[in-house]
C-alpha cells in the first residue's frame, strides 16, 4: 500500500510539471506562434505604446523560451518580481500572474472567491451522490418496474434541461413565487442560516444534473455486475440478499462513479460557470466570466492552472480510495 501511494504521489508531481508548462504552453508560446501581441493581451487593445512595451519587460517576453518558462515555473512557488526600468512590480507566492489592468495579484482575488465555489460543489457533490447513486441502485433491482421507468425519465430530463433553465425556473417558484427560499447570496461571515438559505438552490440545481447522470450510470453498471458469476455465487452460499449488494455488488458499482467524481469535483473547483451566474454567486465562474469579458488574461490563465490543480488533487484522492474499496488495486 505504501508503495502504491508513493508511485501516485510521484506520478502526480510529474503532472503538476507537465501541467504548468502546457499552460505556459498555452498562454505565451501559441499565442507568439500565431503573430499575437502577447503584452497586448496582458495590458489591454486600448493601452498607450508605452504601457505595453513595459509589459513586455516585465513579463520577459524578449528572454529566451527556457528562461521565459523558468521564471514562470519558479513564480508558482517562489514568487515573482516584474521589472522595466524603474518600476518594480511584486507577486508574492504562489504566483498564479499578475493583472497588469487592475493592478493586483491574482492569487488573492482567487483564494477570495474560491470558498463560494468550493461550497457549492461540495454541498451539490453530497446531493448527487446520495440521491444519483440510491436512484440508480433502486432502478436496477426493481428493473421494468414503474418506479425503474420515472426514475429514468426524471434522470432523462435532468441530463438534457439546462441549468440556466432549471436555475431560473426553481428561483421564480420557491423564491419569487412562494417565498419560501431566499435566493440572494449571503456571506458565511454574516450570517449561517442567510448563508444556508442562499446555497440551497444553487446547490439543488447543480445537482439535480449530476444526480441524473450518476443515476443512469449506477443503473447501467449495477445491472451488469449483478449478473456477475460472484454475485450468484455469493447468493448460492446463501448470503442475505442486504449482504449481497452492499458488500459485493456496491464496492464493485463505486469504482466508476470515483472516477466520475474526482473528474467532476476537480472540474467544478474552476467555477460553476452557469450556476454562479444564474444565482449571482460571488464565485470563480463569475469571476472568470468577467474576466474573459474584459479580456483579462491572467485571471484566466490562473482560473486554468487553479482548475487543473484541483483536477490533479481530485484524481490523485480518487486513486487512493481506490485501494481502499476494491483489494484488486493493493494486491496489483
């Protein structure tokens, strides 16, 4: 086991390597590639000469790639000093860019409104699970029944209505309508139960999407591994029918669904971007909307190393419950 954890550990620090250069990658070699000004895209299109050849210094644009690429290595974990002339910029670490528009590091404005996002998708990652997985469970042993079949189209409906639909609608029902939610966003600080009170929906119609989509994967992979030969042994040697599928069938039903949720989870951290709209949640979404708005590339660049980050961390967690559940992963 240990040595399992070792070599996943490993393999993730390697891909936090390979992620923070193909984000470089991304946003300083294609764009040069492709004859963009790339300190025009960090300054603005409506920047003086100056303003913009002073970006260029700062950012290192005429270093060479290695040394470009270095620096921004380095900045994530040490730091990083902007220079032209003159003035002197700092970003302390960890150096996820520095917004030469407005004059502040990312870093801060991130870990700012990165709590909103966090509780909204572990608060809606709790519901898809308990609601996505028990639908989908109950639809495989009462398989052709009609609870099996509504189960299915409600999933069905969830899969293919949007959430900007199912946001607005739930929010001129329960809160326009009937008044029994509040749907404006309250700060934690401020206030608990305001705080509850304006994460319910949001954290309802997040997961009303999800919940479809694990549903129908449960059902599909309950149903195929019920028809396994140690499922029929295991009722052959007279096992409880309880014990059968929580003991042998659920362990077996989880290991796809640990994938889908380490993906989703860590996909989520970069801002529910419908969601955090819909319900004006002070969250990434919102704030990588604007950004893209105001053609502010490095709170975009940082959105992105902070998206993949959480991927990396969500699958590197999936992959150690792993051993945990299924005793194939440790003996392998």
């Amino acid at each position: 086991m240990l040595a399992y954890l070792i070599r996943r550990l490993f393999a993730a620090a390697v891909m936090l390597v390979v992620i923070i250069l193909v984000v470089f990658g991304i946003f300083f070699l294609v764009p040069k590639w492709a004859g963009v000004d790339i300190a025009l895209n960090f300054v603005g299109k409506q920047a003086d000469p100056a303003a913009v050849e002073g970006v260029r210094e700062k950012l290192g644009l005429g270093d060479p790639v290695l040394v470009q690429a270095w620096e921004f290595f380095k900045g994530i974990f040490a730091g990083r000093t902007y220079a032209a002339g003159g003035d002197v910029t700092h970003c302390a670490a960890p150096c996820f860019g520095y917004s030469f528009k407005t004059e502040q590091s990312v870093w801060p404005v991130l870990t700012e409104r990165f709590p909103v996002t966090l509780a909204l998708a572990l608060g809606a990652a709790v519901l898809w699970l308990l609601f996505g997985v028990a639908a989908g469970v109950l639809s495989a042993l009462k398989r052709g029944t009609l609870w099996d079949r509504g189960a299915m189209v409600v999933a069905l409906a969830g899969v293919s209505l949007p959430i900007y639909f199912t946001g607005l609608l739930s929010l001129a029902i329960f809160s326009y309508g009937l008044g029994w939610i509040n749907g404006e966003f309250v700060p934690l600080e401020q206030s608990f139960t305001g705080w509850f009170g304006g994460m319910i929906l949001p954290w309802i119609t997040l997961a009303f999407l999800y919940a479809a989509m694990y549903a129908r994967i449960t059902r599909a992979t309950m149903l195929e591994i019920l028809g396994e030969d140690y499922i029929r042994t295991a009722r052959a040697k007279g096992l409880k029918e309880q014990v059968v599928i929580s003991k042998h069938a659920m362990r077996s039903t989880l290991t796809p669904l640990l994938t889908m949720l380490g993906m989703d989870l860590g996909a989520l951290m970069g801002g529910a971007i419908l969601t955090e709209t819909t319900f004006s949640l002070p969250g990434l979404g919102q704030k990588v909307l604007d950004a893209i708005k105001n053609h502010d590339l490095p709170f975009i660049l940082g959105v992105v190393l902070i998206t993949s980050l959480a991927v990396l961390i969500a699958n590197l967690v999936v992959d150690i419950l792993y051993a945990v559940i299924d005793p194939r992963v440790r003996l392998a």
